[in-house]
C-alpha cells in the first residue's frame, strides 16, 4: 500500500502542508521540524512520487543529452557527469545518439522530443549556425563543445587553444624538439583545428619550428585513426621525439603501434592525449593527458538548463570548464626507472 502525505502527516502530527514543504527542501522549515517529519518519512518508507512533483510545475523531469558518439570513452564519463548532476535535481536524463550526423543533430536540435523533454543539452559536430539561428523551439538549449556559433544559447567548453599550448608546454620542457600532433581532421573539424592552433602557437612561442609534415590528418578519432596516422608519420620516414594526440583513444592508438615498431615509449615518443578517460590511467605505460572537469561540465549543463526553465536565468552566455594537464608515466617515464 503506498504511503501518501496524509499517512506522514498523521504519523508526525503536523500538517500536510509541513510534510510537503519538507519534501521540496524548502528552506523555511526549522531544524528541528525537518527533523521531526523525516523521522515519520523514514519509519513509513514514504517515496515521494517525482512525475507528479514535476507535472504540476507543467513539466516532465527529463533532460535529453545528445551526442555523437557512444562508444567514445570521454562521452561515456560525460553522460555519467549529467546523469549525476540531474539526479540532485530530481530529473532523468534521455540520452540521443546523433553520430555526429548534421541531419540527426538538425532533427535533434529542432525538437522532435519537445513534448516530452524540459531542456536539451546539446554537444553537436556537424550543425551550422543557421541551423541553431532558425530553431523556433522554446525548449532550453545548451550546448557543448567546442565548435563557435555566436548565437543566444548558454555554451559550456573548455579552452582547447590553452588546453594544447599547456600539453605542448610539457613536452617542450622535456626537451622535446619536434612534436608531432595526430588528429587534424581533412573535414576542418573546429575542435581540432583549435587543438592544431594551440600546438603551432606553442612550438612558435618556444622558437621550434611547427613543421606541418609532422600533423596527421584522420577521418575519425578512434584507436584504429591514431594508429593509422602514427604509421603514416613513420613510414614518411619521420621520427618525432614527442607526439600531441587529438584526444586519448588516437594517443592509445599511436602508442601500440610504437611499441610494434619497437620504439618505447616516452624513451624513444613522449606521448600526451586529450580527455583523461580513464582506459588511459591503466595501460602498460599509464597517458600524460588533458583532463577536462567532466563533472563541472555536466553540473554546468544541468544547471544551465534549469535555470532556463526558472524566471531568473541570466542572458545566455559561454562558460569556460576548468582543466588540467595530468602527467603520467608516457612523457615522465616509469617512477624509479633508468
């Protein structure tokens, strides 16, 4: 038999209206009452039932998150940041794959789940500004990533020019003298074009040349594209005393197919990625990577969205993430090894 509010009331002696106040955590109830109330809660197994909760405020209690690969690492700790960051708000997460498709994010962005969605967080690869400037939904957008449209929506993205000067940085003050970054896409991606900014600045700034033999260009960015564009660099006959990843998978990649070619790793190739998923933490050789805040980004979403759907969101604005550079054992080498 399910326990209502008038069960708690009763068990507490108080009024159904003190009950409920305590249930959505307003915060004029004492101490001591919502202490009193939670007991009853507890002794009653009361559950308060959240799609109610949420359709007389007229809305569902779900966010849709949509992106364009599933089976990317990062994108997996990503969703598991939104899914986490919705839950302290009593709300479920949708989860769309788009493939990175334009047509998919186009149909995604438009709202064919609008009646069923408060919000949608939106991390697209392929849509183009007219897309977006077009969007005549009301649903709350927020988008991810990189990619810059100039346009009325909150956007949540880290710095990737800084973020690949800092890996650059590192390698550099190793003593690595020719840097090879994997991971420029012939589809002028913008995120990787930003990567590949950051890398020419920084070897600039150090007076090294960024020598554009040393960039490969890749369809994808999964394991099997680093390991391609690795193989393309040495069989040019180059030999790289570092390389830059586009993102970890490429530099997990790469770094099987030094160790195929005989060539250790940092010994011979540092190596830095881009993302720290955590299969790079756990490898043979453990990956110096750029670690975006996952968790701040999925809070800053989730909070994005809700504060659009409250009366006091402020103008939409883009919100730098944090991030760090974790070195591991692909650039620093092995603890006490010589």
């Amino acid at each position: 038999m399910r326990v209502s509010l008038k069960d708690v009331a009763a068990h507490a002696g108080v009024s159904i209206k003190t009950v409920s106040n305590v249930v959505n955590n307003y915060q004029h109830v004492t101490p001591a009452m919502r202490e009193r109330v939670q007991r009853s809660i507890d002794a009653l197994g009361y559950q308060p039932n959240l799609a109610a909760r949420h359709l007389r405020k007229g809305r569902t209690g779900i966010i849709a998150l949509a992106l364009p690969e599933l089976g990317n690492p990062y994108f997996a700790e990503l969703t598991a940041s939104v899914i986490d960051a919705a839950s302290q708000h009593d709300y479920i997460v949708l989860l769309d794959h788009t493939g990175g498709s334009r047509d998919q994010e186009l149909l995604v962005s438009q709202g064919f789940r609008a009646r069923v969605i408060d919000g949608l967080i939106l991390s697209p690869i392929e849509l183009r500004t007219e897309d977006l400037r077009d969007r005549d939904q009301d649903v709350p957008l927020v988008l991810l990533g990189e990619r810059d449209y100039d346009l009325p929506y909150d956007h949540i993205a880290i710095d990737n020019v800084a973020a690949a000067r800092d890996a650059v940085r590192h390698l550099v003050a190793l003593g690595r003298r020719e840097v090879a970054f994997i991971g420029a896409r012939r589809d002028r991606s913008e995120p990787a074009q930003l990567r590949v900014r950051g890398w020419r600045e920084e070897l600039t700034a150090a007076g090294l040349p960024a020598d554009e033999g040393l960039v490969a260009a890749v369809d994808g960015w999964g394991h099997a594209d680093g390991a391609r564009a690795m193989r393309h660099i040495l069989d040019s006959g180059r030999r790289p005393d570092a390389v830059f990843a586009y993102n970890d998978p490429m530099a997990i990649g790469a770094m099987r197919v030094l160790h195929e070619r005989g060539l250790r790793v940092p010994e011979d190739i540092a190596v830095v990625g881009f993302d720290d998923v955590i299969e790079g933490r756990f490898g043979a050789v453990t990956l110096t990577s750029v670690s975006p805040d996952k968790a701040a980004i999925g809070r800053l979403a989730v909070e994005s969205v809700l504060a659009r759907l409250g009366n006091d969101a402020p103008e939409p604005r883009r919100i730098w993430a944090d991030y760090q550079l974790v070195e591991r054992e692909s650039t620093l080498g092995r603890p006490g090894a010589s």
